[in-house]
C-alpha cells in the first residue's frame, strides 16, 4: 500500500492544484478527483467496511461514486481540493493502518479479509487510478516525469515482420484459479473449444499502421501528427518527437482496430484466443509499470516469449478483441456488481495484456480490461489473428 501511494504522488508531483483541478477531457475526470477517489476507496472499505468506523466527513463519499458521477460532471462536485486534499489522503491511511493492526486475514471466515484480499483490491484499485490519471497526463504539455526508465533495445536479430504464429486450439482452460487475487469477472476457471488459429507474432507496429493510413484514408491515431516530411511526430504530453516505425501503434479505438485488421485480410482474436496465445508469457518480462512513458520497440522482448512464441502479449499497449465484455460461466459477483457485473453486455469490448501505463502486479493473462468501442485515449493497440486452414 505504502509503494502504491509513493507511486501516485510521485506521478502528480510535477503537477500544480490548477492543473490537478483543470478538466482537460470530458471523459476524464480532473486529477483530484481520482486522488480523491483512491483515498475514499480505501476509507470505505478499510476503515468503514473493515473497521466499522464513521467516514471522516460525512457525506462526502457519495462525490466519489464513480457510477453515481459520470465523468463529465466531477468537476462541479464539492470534491476536496489542494491542502484538504492531501490531508485526506493521509488521515485516511493512518486510520487504515490502525485498522490493520487488528485484523485477523489468516481465519478465512470473512472473505473480505481472506488472505488479504480487500488489501490486494485496495492496491490493485489504486494501481488502476493511476493508469486512468496517465490517460489525462498525456493531454498536459509539458509534463515532466519524476522517474522514466528507458526500455530495453530491441534484439536485432528478432524481427519486427507481420508473421503470424499457430496455435493448436483444442481444449483450452481459461480464467483465474480459486487461489490467489483475481477480479469477479476473470473467475471461475472453465474449459473453452477452440478452432486452431494464427495470430501475428507482434502488436501491429506503427510502421504498417501507418501504411494503413495512407492506403485506406484512416484517421491518424491520437497524438500523431505529420512532421511535413511524410512521416510522424507523437505528441503526447506536448513533447514532439519522431514516431518510431518499430513501436507497436498505441491510442487506436476498437473500431479503427477492426478496420485495421480487416484491411489487412485478416481479424481481431477473441479474447479466448487471445488468452490461449498469451499462455506462459510473463509479466516480469514486459514493459509494464508505468515508467517508460510509450511503448518499447518490438523485439525488446523477444527472449520471453509465450507457449507459442507470440512476444510482446504483456505490456506495452493493451490489445483490443473481438469480445464483448460477457460473465464467464458461473461468475458470482465479488464483492460488488459495481465492480464488473454492471458493465456486461454488447456495449463494452475486451482489452487484454496491459500496457506500459499499467503496474505490472495489475496484469497477468487472464486480466480482463474492458471499454467503449470509440474510446482512444486509452493506451490501446491491437495484433491480429486468422483461423488456421
Ligand atoms: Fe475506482
């Protein structure tokens, strides 16, 4: 908790009120908001639902539901601000502490509590808020980050072509074990069939996206402007630099990654697929963790590739799929609908892998990210797949 915390300051610490208050999107709340947000997170669950304690002001939680207050409407709330802010966040912690003192995680009577799973949704909460608030760092000019750690060059020797890899198919086992911290709606564990299929090696490139573009007339994807010489710049957080060929291409819609993968005659996996291709790839070999601020090139990571050979399946853009956000067979609601049952249905589409902007204990292959089809501020890229003749 104390390292997630460090992390979240650290990432706003360049960062004055106004532009902690400023809205910058109508789809992204003002950065005090989310700070607000994560310290109510953890007194509601921690000290009130934990601790049986009375919340420190009152009323003040209902400001930080994030299904009660849409996005473009935070900013008018009486959200706490600048001092009063700051003070929130550690009055709650310290009370949170004290809790924690006497907790028992060990009896496995209260599941809230067994094996410290309300702490680990604590963290992975918080862990989730700063990858939404780099969502909105990327829209300030003139960012500059505490700590930013450049990601490992790639092996030459490894190629950045669009070859694609097989994968047998058959039965396949999908989703999170009973052990272990998961979401609600990565469980339970069941059996899929599945029809073999290929699926590209890598996350398309920005090269060949941007092919894409100058052939079929696509929109550019966020942050990409021309440089007047043919080529691009990426312009996030109002920095100008050339756009590297070799990077997978990051801030498309799902609907520009469908249009992609159609044009190059192939389509999106689906999320099944996209699983069973992600088998034995590992997190601690990804750019993950928010540091690098942009994806590494492809190939970085070639000596950790999945079962298949598929590189790059964690970290650096999440991949969209063909899926929509459905319940898996038997999922129960834990601890909340509001987490992941409200949002079922045809009107989101499955995320995987994680991307730069996500901490590496938030991603694993059976994490489910989920959002709007249109949506591209969010650090998303795609790979495609085709079923095997
Ligand atoms: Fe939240």
């Amino acid at each position: 908790m104390e390292e997630a915390r460090r992390r979240t300051l650290q990432l706003v610490a360049p960062l004055t009120d106004e532009e902690l208050n400023r809205v910058y999107s109508p789809i992204l709340s003002p950065l005090a908001w989310d700070l607000g947000h994560i310290a109510n997170f953890e007194e509601l669950w921690l000290v009130q639902t934990i601790g049986d304690r009375e919340p420190l002001h009152g009323e003040l939680g209902r400001f930080y539901d994030a299904i009660e207050n849409p996005r473009a409407t935070r900013n008018e709330l009486p959200i706490l601000r600048g001092d009063e802010l700051r003070s929130y966040l550690e009055e709650v912690r310290e009370r949170s502490l004290e809790v924690l003192e006497g907790v028992d995680l060990t009896s496995g009577e209260d599941p809230l509590l067994a094996g410290g799973f309300v702490y680990e949704l604590l963290i992975a909460h918080e862990h989730q808020h700063t990858e939404t608030m780099l969502q909105l760092i990327q829209m300030i000019d003139g960012y500059e980050p505490v700590e930013e750690v450049e990601p490992p060059a790639p092996d030459p020797a490894a190629g950045t072509g669009p070859e694609m890899v097989l994968v047998e198919g058959g039965t396949v086992e999908l989703g999170a074990g009973p052990e272990g911290f998961a979401y609600d709606n990565e469980r339970p564990r069941h059996t899929v069939e599945l029809r073999p299929f290929l699926i590209d090696r890598a996350p398309v490139t920005n090269r060949a996206y941007a092919e894409f573009v100058a052939e079929a007339g696509a929109d550019a994807p966020m942050y990409w402007e021309p440089d007047g010489d043919g080529w691009w710049v990426r312009t996030a957080m109002g920095r100008r630099e050339p756009l590297d060929p070799d990077e997978p291409v990051i801030h498309v819609s799902w609907h520009e990654a469908d249009a992609f993968a159609r044009w190059a005659g192939k389509r999106l996996p689906t999320e099944q697929e996209w699983e069973a291709a992600a088998a034995g790839a590992d997190a601690d070999r990804a750019n993950l963790d928010q540091l690098a601020f942009g994806p590494s090139r492809v190939g970085a990571y070639a000596d950790a590739p999945s079962h298949c050979g598929a590189i790059h399946m964690l970290g650096d853009v999440w991949e969209w799929t063909s899926s929509d956000f459905l319940a898996y067979p038997g999922f129960r609601a834990f601890p909340y609908p509001e987490y992941s049952e409200v949002f079922f249905g045809d009107t989101y589409k499955v995320l995987r892998g994680g991307a730069w902007a996500a901490r590496r204990n938030v991603v694993r292959t059976t994490f489910r990210n989920w959002d709007l089809p249109q949506r591209r501020q969010i650090f998303a890229g795609l790979r495609c797949a085709r079923d095997a003749e």
